[in-house]
C-alpha cells in the first residue's frame, strides 16, 4: 500500500482520538462501571467492550482490554500498509513483548511465577511467539534461556548471564531488554526504511527515551538522592536532543535545577502545577501530535500514533484509579495529558 | 483606516479586594487582561493559590451527571451562593438524598446483572436434574459458578493446583463454567481465580432442585428486582426535577466563579497590595470607571497604549458598518500591528468591486445576496462579505447584460433607453476587458506603493519608505516603466530619451540595489554595506543584491501580469455558462429547465469559490505584500463569558 495512502488512514484514525470532551465526561462518573457504561458508547472502544457487563466487570480486565484495543488497532493500520508482522513494523508487538518479559523478569525474581502466570494479558498469546504462559514454569534463569532460546531476546538475555551461569541482577536484564527492544526499532528502521524515514523514527525513539529518562532520573534524585555518575548508568543510550545534554541534566544539584536545564530544551513545559510524569506525558504528546501532523512517512506516522494510543490508554487507567481510590476527579482531569 | 486607540491601564489595591476588581474587569466587559507580575512591575509575583471551585464545579457535575441531568443551560445570577462553604452545603443537601437512592439503584443493577448470569448458568445446566442445592453441601469440595474471559481460560491448564474447571459455554469473549477444588484450598483457589478475572455468579441460597426451577425462580427473582429499580429510577428523576433549576445555575455560578478565580493569576502581587495591568479602548475608559464605580479602595491609572515596553497593545480594527465584515480576510493574514495601517477598508473596497467583475451575472449575484443574507444570521462576517460581493456582482452582470448565464436578457431594456450596443460583452471585447484587468492591477500596485511610502515614514522606516522596492525609488522605477510601455506601444509616442532613462529608470534601480548602504547613510551617517554583518565584502553585497533585484524586477512583472486572472474569468464565467447554455439546447423541454437550474448552481457554486480564492490570493500577495506589517496582538476582553467558557 502507498505510504500516503497508510499516513492518510493513520491520520483519520488519529481524528478519532480521545478529545477533552470525552476525558471530561469519563471523570464526571464516579463508579467503575458508569465509565465502563460510558466508554461502552464510545466509537473508540464500543466493540472491545460490546460484550462486557458493566456492573459486574473486574476493573483490572477493563484496563485489559482498553490496552488490548491499541494493539487491535496497530494490527489493523499495519495490515492495511501490508506490512506483515516482520522487520520495522512488528514494533508494537516487540514493545509488547518487552514489557511483558520485563514483568515475567520482576516477578520471576520475586518467586511469584504464578502471579505472573496470571497477569500476563490473555490476547497476548494471540499476538506473540514467546512462549510467555510456558515461562510461568521456569524455576532458574537457565531455564528461562532455554525457554526463550529460540527468540530474538536470547541473545541479550544470554549476553549479560555472569560467567559462572546464575542471574545477572533484575535491573541490569531489565535495561538490557529495554535497550534490546530500541536497538532493534533502529536497525529495522535503517535496514527497511528510507534515510529520512529513518530519521524520524530515530528522533520519535529519542524524544520517548529523553522523557523517559528525565522521568526517572527526577525520581531517582529526589526520593533516592542517586549522584549523576549512578543516574547516567541506570539511563537508556538514546536521546534526541544529545547524550552531553542528557549528562549535563543529570549532573544537576537538585530537582529543581533539573527543571530548569529542561525548561531550555524542546521539552520545556509550563504547567508547574502538575506532576512529573503528567508534564512529561503532556510534552511527549505534543511532539508526537506534531509528527503526525508533518510527516509523510507511513512508518513514522504509525509508529508516533501508537505513542498517541499508549498515551490515551494511561489516560483512561489514570481515571479508573481515581474513580477506584475517590480521588480528586478535577484533579485527575488536570493531569490528563489530552 | 488607522487602528482603535487604546489606553493602558494600571489598577492596584488591597489583596482582599482583588476579587471586586476582578468582578468590576468583568462587568465592564472590555478589559484585556495582562501579566501584573511581568517584567515592568518589580517584585510582583504570581499569586499560587489552589482554585477552591474547581473542585466543587466537578462534584456538581458528576452529581447532575449521576442524577441524570446535564448543567447547561443555568444562569448565573439566579445561585446567589458565593462562598465555598455555601455551595458545599447544598451539594451536602442534595447529594445525601441521592447517595442513598444511588446506592440502592447500584445495589439493585448489580443484583439484576449477577442473577441474570445465574439465570444464564444455570440455562447452561438445564440438562442437570440434579438438585444443585446439593452442589453446595459437598462436605469436601467447594464449587463455583460463573465466567472468565475466554482468553484467561487458556491458562488454567499452566496452575500447578488442585482444581478442575468445567466449562459450559463460550461466546467468543467470556468462557462459561464451574470450578471445584478442595474445600481446604478454597480461598488460595478464589485467589487464583480473581486474579484471572473471574466473574462469580452466586447461585442463591433459595435455589433448589433442578436447574430448570432453578432457573425460572431467577427469572421471577429478577423481574421483581427490576420493579424495584424502576421506582428507584423514578425517585432519583423526583429528586432531579426538585433540584435540577438549583444545580444547574449553581454550576453556572461555580463556572463563572472558577474563572473569576483564575484571573487572580494574572495579578501581581506585593505583601498585600495587588497589580492588575491590561488594556481598554479608549472609547471604552467611562465603561470602566462606571464598574469600578463603589469600589473607591481601588486606584485606577490611565496611561498611553505604548508607555510599557514590555506589554504590547493589542489591536482593535476600527471598521464601519460597510467594511466591517472584511476585518475576517484581514485577521486570516494576521492582525496589524498596533497603530499601524489598517487595510479592512481597501480590501472590503477591491474585493467586492473585483468579485462584481469576475462573477458579475444578475441573477447569480441576486442569489449570492440572497445566501449572504441567509449564512449572516450565523455567521456576521461571511454573510455581510456575501451580500456586498453579490451586490457588486449583480451591478457588473447589469453592465454585461448577463443574467443567470443569458447574455441578452437584458438587451430590451437597454434599447428602451437608447443604448443599443452593451460596451461590455465578454467574447466580443476581449483585448479590453484583458487590458483592463492590467490596468486595474497596475493601479492597485501604484496604490500599495503608495500606502507603504507613507506608512513606512510613519514607522520611520527609511529603507522601506524610500530606497525599496516598494517605495519612492520603487514606485518611480514601475510607474516610469509603465509609463514608457503604454506610451511607446499605445499611444505611439516616443519617451525612452536618455534623460528618462537615466532619471526615472537607472537612478532608482541603483537606489533600490544600493538601499541598505543608502539607508545606514542616512540613517546613521556612515558607509557600511551590511547593518548586522561587519565583514560583509563589496562582492557578497553585489551578488546578493544581484539576486535581490532579479526578484524584485521579476515580481514586478509577475504581479502586473497576476492581475490577468481578474479578466480571465469574466471570460470564464460567460465560456461555462455557454457551455450550460449549448447542453440546454440539446434537451427536450422538460429537461431544459432542469439543466438551465443545475447548471447555473454548478458554476455558481464552482466559480464563485475560485473566483473568491483567487481574489483572496490576488489581495494577500500582490496588494498585502506591498506594506502590510502583520503580527498584532489579538484584543480578547475578559467577560463573563469568556470566562464561562473554560
């Protein structure tokens, strides 16, 4: 299919959005099951949610499945561009696949394999090759190479295991995975794609990892008081606006002065009254909404709208878990990154 | 054609009397407001204070919301609560009826949803006739019924426990069925279950015997449930029929009051003083000494518009009835800057006159009027654009003799007053509606030229007013050219003397390419070839310039010659109706008329478009260009419906 045609389509999807409106009547009910009743007539999810029982739905499969419709949606845009599930456009479902592995990872450490067992979302098996309801069994990290040893994760996995065998520690699998999963975004995408195409998916991965990034080394220096050395080994290698930036963000004094560095970048954000990651998500979409305004790449436009959709699908769980926990809704609203 | 006059105004007092000023800004209705901790007001801060409404306005919502009602509609002056405590007491009035007739309907939707899934399981057992009371007396095994998404079914058979799940049924998303286990594991065994999603559906207690009394004891169960919550429904539509005026101008009053609080932002603040800055129009000064009226604590300052470097003015258009409508095509350019040039007249002027003679035809113009009369009742400034241009369309379709594409129609008329021959027929004087469009482009450009001289001297822009393309030099440079063009090739005169040439043609060109040395000269009284860049060489300023006055003698052309169009289509208007005309002929005649209708509105409507498009394209780039400097401040008074808004 023609890359204008895909951006076209991509575009139309996009008009169908989450608008303010629609935020602002989901955090004017007050129970689970209102919201569900009335996400139940939104275009957006009415045929994810045609079967669901509002009274009796379990809030955690709800959550489920409004995740379960962005990946209903990738896999619809990308059949459209003909694309297959290989090379540069099986990005979603890597994304997925990482994050499930990430979860199998911290609960495989903790002993609670059956938890996991239980967590992972069911469609998943519909959509990927890892044998994650299979992992659920493993008792050693061994076990979980062998397992995954004919994945693509193997190698990444296999390549931080310590010399005498055993685990490598969970957060050195878990940056390995993270790192695997962009590496592999970026080669597809130069591999695939044209060199301005690869360039923008290059600036999208960059704009995601810088927030991300700044995110946690925010956190990291005001709950933990990390020094800037620790900060830039626990960070992700990528960034849009230049890993000197990045070092010199981290080696700020405080909290507040990495604010200020932040302001003079791209990221900059004026509403101080939100929280870190409510900013952070906020300046993520405005980037995003922007390249898929510009651009004419099929690639970068399916890739910046399924940022728009994880955004909009955290949007709506923020709101469940002020419905769940009586919070604030005005200020829940305020929050919202629309 | 200048901008309104504004007045910058500076309104201090007391903290606790910030919120009097801010209702008197908005009963006045034409304050825009300001920054009042900006730069020019050292040591004023932003106030950080939480919006004590915000919070309510939500509750109220999700109330009307819960109740059924939305809050549109209200009015604002009929709450006559003000304080956060007050609203808080009638939400606590309203709220603690239904919360408790809310509970009950929740309770009972939810009793109706889990019988109706017993009722579904045990349609799913209609072939059991054992007692399925006796499932729940086992001594050492626990049962329970209901449903699991079918795609967590699948990893039931990956738990290391003891349990066995029997399904029944799938319907694509939900797997329907029984699990048992030890009574022993029962809990870790729900645990499990819960954390796959499962929906218990509790068999009641009553339920005995066979799945098939079980079944119709539930579908009674649940009509009776149903009873109940049709009257609950009922006294929750008495509750919001009694409330429902008070809510909905409560939150009206929470709106206006929210925003009324977000303004207080926009002061600055010192110990206990406040500053508000903003502008007004000058007209409009009594209006807002009228509001500040009772207020005798709070100091209003008038100053001029322009005395606060840091604040720029907004701009107000200053447009007659005639114009009015225009300023829309204005604003789509950008807003001029305050006090300068405002081109909403020239533009209603040349656009309505060049509409008339690209669509000028009687009967469609009638038509365009009749529409613009319509559209302007919901939108003022399409329809009033509408009405003028069909008017004008209709007074050049008189000239041509045009109308609704018939070009004769109007012939007897004419003959009934002597003139037998129209001076205007498009396929028959087509050089001079050509040479006419030119001639009404080259005048609009003399006439641009001519309002940036003078508007650029009033900006005491040497450069522009004099040495550039569209000033003197310019202006002597294309009108010498023209000039020279029309009396050689027309009038056969012979002008091109070396005195002509030198003076009017060669001086000005070596002014324009030399302007920015001549300016610095002027200006500044020294010799530099560049005003930013010292080490500017004599041959990047030549090659530079070189290109520069390409463009220029180019776009001199071009421009002229842009003007075309405007003859262009009024040849273009009578070819398609000629076309419509020529199908006509070729119908029977009851299709004529059909075609003669359709016709006419297809290329009213085609050509009507383009020709508005081409003349907005003609106004922006050959006639804007020349002198409009754009990037003024839009005026936005804060009113309380401004402030109703968000």
């Amino acid at each position: 299919m023609s890359a204008d045609a895909t951006v076209a389509k991509i575009r139309t999807v996009y008009g169908g959005a989450l608008k303010s409106a629609e935020y602002h009547e989901m955090t004017n009910r007050q129970s689970v099951p209102e919201l569900c009743e009335y996400l139940k007539t939104l275009d957006r999810y009415s045929s994810m949610l045609a079967q669901v029982e509002p009274s009796t739905v379990h809030r955690g499969y709800l959550e489920q499945l409004i995740r379960k419709e962005s990946l209903v949606t990738y896999r619809r845009l990308s059949k459209f561009q003909q694309s297959g599930s290989k090379g540069f456009y099986s990005f979603y479902i890597k994304k997925r696949e990482t994050i499930q592995l990430i979860s199998f990872m911290e609960m495989f450490y903790a002993g609670l394999n059956e938890e996991f067992l239980a967590s992972v979302p069911g469609y998943m098996t519909e959509y990927s090759r890892l044998p994650l309801l299979e992992l659920s069994a493993c008792r050693s990290y061994d076990e979980v190479l062998k397992m995954l040893r004919k994945t693509e994760y193997y190698k990444p996995l296999k390549k931080i295991q310590p010399g005498g065998g055993g685990a490598p520690p969970l957060e050195k699998a878990e940056r390995a995975l993270r790192v695997y999963y962009y590496n592999s975004v970026l080669s597809s995408a130069k591999k695939e794609l044209s060199d301005a195409e690869y360039k923008q998916i290059q600036k999208l991965i960059g704009t995601d990892v810088d927030l991300i990034n700044y995110t946690n080394a925010y956190r990291m220096r005001k709950y933990f008081s990390l020094s800037g050395e620790e900060i830039e080994k626990r960070s992700l290698p990528f960034s849009r606006i230049g890993k000197q930036k990045m070092q010199q963000l981290y080696q700020t004094d405080d909290p507040e002065d990495m604010e200020r560095f932040i302001d003079k970048t791209i990221y900059r954000n004026d509403e101080p009254d939100q929280t870190i990651e409510s900013r952070n998500t906020k300046t993520r979409l405005a980037l995003v909404r922007h390249v898929i305004e510009i651009t004419t790449s099929a690639a970068a436009a399916l890739y910046a709208y399924m940022m728009i959709c994880d955004i909009e699908a955290a949007n709506i769980i923020h709101i469940i878990e002020g419905i769940r926990y009586k919070a604030d809704l005005s200020e829940i609203e305020a929050q919202l990154a629309v | 054609m200048a901008t309104e006059k504004m007045e910058l105004v500076n309104i201090n007092g007391r903290l606790d009397d910030l919120d009097k000023a801010i209702g008197a800004i908005l009963k006045s209705k034409s304050f825009h407001i300001e920054e009042g901790f900006s730069h020019s007001a050292t040591g004023y801060r932003q106030l950080s204070e939480k919006n004590p409404y915000t919070t309510l306005l939500k509750r109220f919502t999700v109330l009307a919301t819960g109740l059924g009602t939305d809050t549109q509609g209200g009015d604002e002056d009929k709450c006559t609560l003000v304080t956060p405590e007050e609203f808080e007491s009638l939400y606590a009035k309203i709220s603690e009826n239904y919360d408790r007739l809310d509970t009950k309907r929740a309770e009972l939707d939810k009793d109706i949803a889990l019988r109706s899934e017993a009722s579904l399981q045990t349609s799913h057992l209609k072939g059991l006739n054992e007692d399925i009371s006796r499932l729940f007396t086992l001594e050492y095994t626990s049962v329970r019924f209901g449903r699991l998404p079918s795609d967590n079914a699948k990893k039931l058979k990956y738990f290391e426990r003891h349990f066995f799940f029997f399904p029944f049924d799938d319907d694509g998303a939900y797997t329907y069925g029984m699990y048992l286990c030890p009574k022993s594991e029962k809990e870790e065994t729900d645990e499990i279950f819960k954390t796959l999603f499962f929906e218990r559906t509790r068999i009641p207690d009553f339920v005995k015997g066979s799945a098939l009394k079980a079944y119709s004891d539930l579908q009674s169960e649940i009509a009776e449930d149903k009873k109940d919550l049709e009257l609950t429904e009922s006294q929750i539509h008495e509750l919001m029929e009694k409330y429902r005026s008070e809510l909905v101008h409560a939150c009206a009053k929470l709106k206006y009051l929210k925003g009324a609080y977000a303004l207080r932002k926009q002061a600055g603040v010192l110990k206990d003083k406040f500053l508000i800055k903003g502008f007004i129009p000058a007209k409009n000064r009594k209006e807002l000494e009228q509001a500040f009226g009772g207020l005798t604590e709070i100091e209003l300052t008038f100053l001029p518009a322009d005395c606060d470097s840091w604040l720029t003015p907004p701009t107000v258009l200053k447009n007659s009835f005639l114009t009015r409508p225009f300023r829309m095509l204005v604003g789509m350019y950008g807003l001029p800057v305050y006090g300068g040039f405002d081109p909403t007249g020239l533009v209603a002027v040349t656009y309505s006159i060049m509409f008339g003679i690209m669509f000028g035809d009687l009967g469609q113009g009638f038509l365009v009027w009749l529409l613009g009369l319509f559209l302007g009742r919901k939108n003022k400034d399409l329809g009033g654009m509408m009405t003028r241009c069909g008017f004008f369309s209709m007074v050049f379709g008189t000239l041509y003799g045009s109308v609704f594409g018939i070009e004769d129609m109007l012939d007897p008329m004419y003959e009934s007053i002597g003139i037998s021959q129209l001076p205007v027929r498009a396929f028959e004087s087509t050089n001079f509606i050509l040479f006419t469009a030119v001639g009404i482009g080259i005048f609009l450009i003399v006439l641009s030229m001519m309002i940036n001289i003078v508007t650029s001297f009033k900006r005491k822009d040497i450069e522009s007013a004099v040495f550039g393309c569209n000033g003197i030099c310019g202006l002597i440079f294309y009108a010498s050219i023209i000039f020279a063009v029309v009396a050689t090739v027309m009038l056969d005169m012979k002008v091109m003397s070396a005195p002509f040439v030198i003076f009017l043609i060669v001086i000005p060109l070596i002014c324009i390419f030399c302007r920015v040395p001549f300016t610095l000269a002027v200006k500044y009284k020294k010799w530099k070839l560049s005003e930013h860049d010292d080490n500017m060489t004599f041959g990047g300023f030549f090659v530079e310039n070189f290109f520069e006055m390409f463009e220029f003698l180019l776009s001199y052309v071009s421009n002229t010659m842009s003007f075309l169009r405007v003859g262009g289509f009024v040849m273009s208007h009578a070819g398609m109706m000629l076309v419509v005309m020529t199908l006509m002929d070729g119908m029977s005649k009851v299709g004529q008329p059909i075609v003669f209708v359709i016709g006419n509105l297809f290329v009213m409507a085609m050509e009507g478009m383009i020709v508005a498009i081409q003349i907005i394209r003609l106004e922006f780039y050959e006639i804007f260009s020349r002198f409009y400097v754009s990037g003024g401040k839009e005026y936005i008074p804060v009113t309380p419906e401004l402030v109703n808004e968000d």
